[in-house]
C-alpha cells in the first residue's frame, strides 16, 4: 500500500518525484502529492484520484525545490480526499508514509490537547506534528526523530523533510519497506528499487527497525536502538525503463500474455533437463527432516498454496498446514520443531504473510520464501529463498506472478518427496517432462482468448456467479471467483463441486451463471454429475474441459471453453489462463478500470 519516493538533489525535482510515483501507482492510487523545500519555505502540490491528477495540478502549478518527498496513497484513515493527500505538513516539517500509525487516536488527542491544529483525518499527520513539535523547541532534526520513533506503533515506512535543513532527508521503517539510493552528489529514498530505476542502481535495503538520515554526500542508517550501522550497497538490476503495456490494451492482459515465457524462465531454475530432475536454486538443505509443512499466503498466493497442499501430500506424503495469513498468528498454532513453513507473496512484503513468517520463526521453523522480488523482506528473512521469475508485475489482479509460484511449488514438493524417498527416478522423470511442457501448453491455452471474448457477454451482466471445481481445480474455480470481483465488480464465489449440493444449489436460477472447471481426466464424472444437478434447477452453465471433456459434457452448456488437453500436474497453471481471460474480458465488457480496480493495491504493507 501507498509509495513513498524521496529525492535530495542538485537540480528541481518534482518532475522526478512523479516519474517515480508512476512506477509506485500500483502501490495505490486514491490520490497523490509531492512537497519540495523552496525560498526558506515547504511548499506542496496535491491531488485526490489518480496520480494524471496531480500531474496537472503540476503542469498548472509548478514546483521549484531540489529536495522533496512524493507519495501516492491506498487510503486508510481518512477519505481519498484532497486534504487526506500525503505529504503531510507543518510550517516546519513535511512527511510522507506507507503503513498503519495504530496508536495514532491517542496521539492526536494529546497533540490537540497542546494546541495543535491538524487539517486531515489521517494517521500520518500526528508524525508530522510530533516531529514539528520538538523541531519547533529548537531540537535537531536526528534528535527529533530518534525521540518521536519509539511513540508510533503500528507499522510505517516515513521520509521527513526539514524546512530549515534542505540539505537532508530522514527515513524510517517499521514492518513497511524503504530503500536508500546513492546517486552521483544525490541521495535518494523509495518503496522499492523500481521506484528508483531512473535514479540509481546501487541501493540499500533498511531492516526492520532501521532509520536513516540522508545528505547528498551519503546516508548515515541507524537500528532501532540509534546506534549507527552499515547496511550493505548492493546493484538492484532493476531496468530503468518504465514498464509499459506494448501493444496490449492493458498490463494485465500482457501479463496472461506473458505467462508462457516466464513459467519458462522459472522452470529453468528448477529443473534439470539433461538429467532429468527437479533442483531447487537454494545452498544444500536436508529436506528428509521435515515432518510437516505450513503454508501461508494471502488472496491469489493463497490459492496457489491450495494446489501446493494437494502435491505436498500426495508426492511427498508429508501433512500440510495451510492458513490465511491474516488468520493464522490469532489461532495460536502448534507448530513442532522439524516444521517447514511456506510462505507466498508476489512482492514479498505483504503485512500479515510477513508477521506470520516472524511468528513462525519464533516457533523454531524452517522458513522457505516462494515471492517474485528476490530483494523483499521475505526474501531476505527466509532460510530458503526460491524466487519466481515472473518480472515485475503491474495489474493489481495477479496473473503471471500465480502461475510461476505454482511451478515453483510443484519443484519444491518434488524435491521433497524425493528427499522423503517418495520418488523414483521414474516418477521424477515423468515430473521434469510433465513441467517442461507447460510453457507450451500455456501458449496453446491463449489460442482460445478471441473465443473467451465471444463469450463474456453471457457473464457481463450477471450481478452473481458462481465457480466450481474439484480437486486441484477448487482452488481455481476460487482464483476464478476472485478475478471476476476483484476487476469487474460482479459477485462470485468459488466452491467445491460436491459442495453445491450442500446449501449453494439454493441460489441456483436462470440468471446466476455457473463456470464449471472440468479438465478430462478421474475427477471429471463427478465433476460432471454436479454440473448436472445446476442444469437440472435451470442453472446456465459454462464449462472449461479439454476437447474430450466438451465432447461429452458441452452439450446443454449456454458456452464452452476448450483447452489443451494437458497433464493433471499442470492442469492448475493451465486452467489459470481461461479465468483470468474471462474475467478480463468481462471486465473490459463493463468499462471497468483493469489494472487499478477500485479500491485495492498491488502490495498490501498494512495489516
């Protein structure tokens, strides 16, 4: 949530500062601000809605200054207003932050009961009262923020700017990420490494708990305690090229476009063609000593850590955990020493999948990161780093990013079941060829996009629908269910097949369409038999199966969709391709906002 840019340079930097908001809007988008010190005085532009908004509030009215703070917002306390926009200010301090103040009620109170004046709702301004308050006694501003620090409690990520000091820059972070990057004379504060492609390549990632002061010769990084420490510079290998859409229509239709490729470039980290195994690109781990496995993940992630349970258990024959992360510190789990616990996140910085990792922890478990950023928190608190190599991923509803963490996962149970002795050579032979084909099929998936497209119209106006699937395929009739709501705003709910008969059937009519998930295969009567049961209450149904699955189940279906016919253990990253069309489709049928729907973020820092 929220993006956070910082830059202290030698020449205005406002139009910088936006240029790197564009690559953060993903972060959020409810509205957007930048704040520069200018003539002895801090001066702010600010806009609600998207960040087009404040480009034209620039472009009317610009802003001179060589240092400054941006930020564009996923709002939390306070409405998307104008007057909720970061940067907040005081005569004397300006600041920016990504995260929750959860104390901040009482802070308020006992700011107002000081006198001072606050003019928004949000959380963030009692930061720039209580830093103003003790630059304002004559304090300096290290000394300032070392004091108001330990006072906030929640979870933030802050870059402060002085009036009276253009010659720095303070940052912070507590469970919300910060960089620091190092320019030719210019120092430079951001969310993530994208955020400063443009910039600079060598950056710093803060820990936990870090604070650091910024000059234009350097940084000085603080820990928690406020003794100075060295964080290492390392090359973020991001591209400075901003990220554009080519020539789709959107990024999240190029990213399902996208897919073949980079499950590609992921499985080549995993598999060992010539010799026909599956690896993991982690030092040597003695996986035969895991008793049990905990999978934690949240939204998309989550789903794709369902189809992992299912391939932990029958390849490896080792029980799984699996919980959403939000949920599982607040059940007090058992967790026994020998576990091994999974956690899943595209950017690697999700709020709750993060504190459970640290939960986990503390428990004595072996954690194993499976996340697209390589430089991310997880990533770097992880035991075992196993990266997806999806790229940056711009649409908020997540694609790409799914399928590469179902084919890391899918190595990683094959890696167990082997050090279980659960594998033959046969059996992983038979795995190595199943996975290589994917990519291939994943391609001859996106072949059928123009006849998902003929058929969004018998969903687009639907104002309910409802997905099943059985086995491997539930959690994608849930990941289904999940792109519809998340970019076309239509209610959908995903379920197990055999559950339908068990309460949801009720909803069954005429204008609820059912999207039935049914690869060929042992599953497939059943499935069939409760596709069954809806035709017989009216239901209109659409059925996603391969060719022989069409041919004895299209008939009575008011649409279907044919796919290749494919393996069972690559039938989840397959089947992801009709979904996620489908709902793109719907979405664009709507006139919906695809890539930044209403309402959500790409990256969740908050809890």
């Amino acid at each position: 949530m929220c993006g956070i840019v910082g830059i202290l340079g030698n020449e205005d930097v406002a139009d910088r500062l936006v240029d790197g908001l564009k690559r953060l809007e993903y972060r959020g988008y409810d509205s957007a601000g930048v704040a520069t010190v200018h003539n002895g005085a801090i001066d702010r532009r600010r806009a609600s809605g998207k960040l087009v908004n404040l480009a034209r509030e620039l472009a009317a009215n610009p802003l001179p200054g060589d240092v400054g703070i941006a930020h564009t917002r996923w709002a939390t306390h306070g409405g998307p207003t104008t007057n909720n926009a970061h940067p907040h200010a005081t005569d004397h301090v300006a600041v920016v932050h990504n995260g929750i103040i959860e104390n901040f009620k009482a802070l308020r109170d006992e700011l107002i009961a000081r006198g001072r004046v606050f003019t928004s709702e949000t959380d963030t301004e009692v930061v720039a009262h209580l830093v103003s308050e003790k630059i304002e006694a004559g304090m300096a501003p290290a000394e300032a923020v070392s004091e108001v620090l330990p006072r906030l409690h929640g979870a933030f990520a802050l870059a402060i700017l002085f009036r009276d000091h253009p010659e720095l820059l303070i940052g912070a972070r507590l469970g919300s990420p910060l960089v620091v990057g190092y320019g030719d004379g210019e120092t430079y504060l951001g969310s993530d490494a994208l955020a400063l492609a443009p910039l600079t390549q060598r950056i710093a990632y803060l820990d936990e708990g870090d604070w650091v002061v910024c000059t234009r010769d350097g940084a000085q990084v603080f820990d928690r305690d406020n003794n100075p420490v060295e964080r290492a510079i390392t090359i973020s290998g991001v591209t400075g090229a901003l990220i554009d859409k080519g020539n789709h229509r959107h990024f999240m239709q190029k990213e399902i476009y996208e897919q073949p490729i980079v499950v590609a470039q992921t499985l080549r980290a995993y598999l060992q063609r010539l010799e026909d195994r599956v690896t993991l690109p982690i030092p040597d781990y003695d996986l035969s000593a895991i008793k049990r496995v905990t999978i934690v993940a949240c939204g998309t992630s989550f789903y794709a850590g369902m189809v992992a349970k299912y391939w932990f258990e029958q390849f490896a024959r080792v029980p799984v955990d699996l919980d959403v992360a939000s949920e599982f510190r607040y059940r007090a789990p058992v967790m026994e020493p020998g576990g091994l616990m999974i956690v899943i996140s595209q950017s690697g910085e999700t709020a709750d999948t993060l504190a459970a990792l640290r939960h986990a922890r503390s428990e004595g478990q072996t954690i194993a990161a499976v996340v697209n950023v390589p430089t991310s928190s997880m990533a770097r608190e992880a035991d075992l780093l196993l990266p997806t190599h999806a790229g940056p991923e711009i649409g908020v509803a997540s694609t790409k990013a799914f399928t590469c963490q179902l084919a890391v996962l899918a190595a990683l149970a094959a890696n167990l079941a082997r050090a279980k002795g659960k594998l033959t050579p046969a059996d992983e032979k038979a795995i190595v060829k199943h996975l290589s084909e994917a990519p291939a099929a994943l391609n001859a998936a996106l072949a059928y996009d123009e006849a998902i497209e003929g058929m969004a119209g018998a969903v687009a106006g639907a104002r309910d629908v409802l997905y099943l699937g059985r086995g491997t395929d539930y959690p994608l009739a849930l990941e289904g269910a999940l792109k519809l709501k998340e970019i076309s705003y239509i209610h959908a709910e995903g379920y197990a097949a055999g559950e339908m008969k068990h309460g949801p059937i009720a909803l069954i009519d005429e204008n609820v369409p059912v999207i039935v998930i049914a690869p060929s295969g042992p599953l497939f009567d059943k499935t069939v038999s409760n596709m069954q049961e809806v035709q017989a209450r009216g239901g209109k149904v659409v059925l996603i199966s391969d060719y022989d699955g069409v041919e004895a189940a299209g008939e009575g279906c008011i649409a279907t969709i044919t796919m290749p016919k494919v393996h069972p253990l690559i039938a989840p990253l397959v089947y992801a391709v009709p979904v996620q069309l489908l709902a793109y489709h719907v979405a664009v049928a709507k006139g919906t906002d695809v890539d930044q729907p209403r309402n959500l973020a790409k990256s969740v820092t908050v809890e």
